[in-house]
C-alpha cells in the first residue's frame, strides 16, 4: 500500500510541475508580445 502511496504522490508531483510549467510558458508568451 505504501509503494502505491508513493506512486500517486510521484505522479500528482508530476501533475502539479506539469501545471505550473504550463502557467509559466504562457505568461511568458504574453509577457512577449
């Protein structure tokens, strides 16, 4: 069960990276134009 745990913490982390490089990249090109 912990080994599970681990794995949906793992990819929930991913997830949120995901996420924020995603809200990061498109500030960015905002900021550009």
């Amino acid at each position: 069960v912990l080994q599970r745990l681990k794995h949906v913490q793992r990819l929930f982390l991913q997830n949120a990276i995901a996420n924020l490089n995603l809200i990061l990249r498109s500030k960015l090109f905002v900021a550009k134009q």
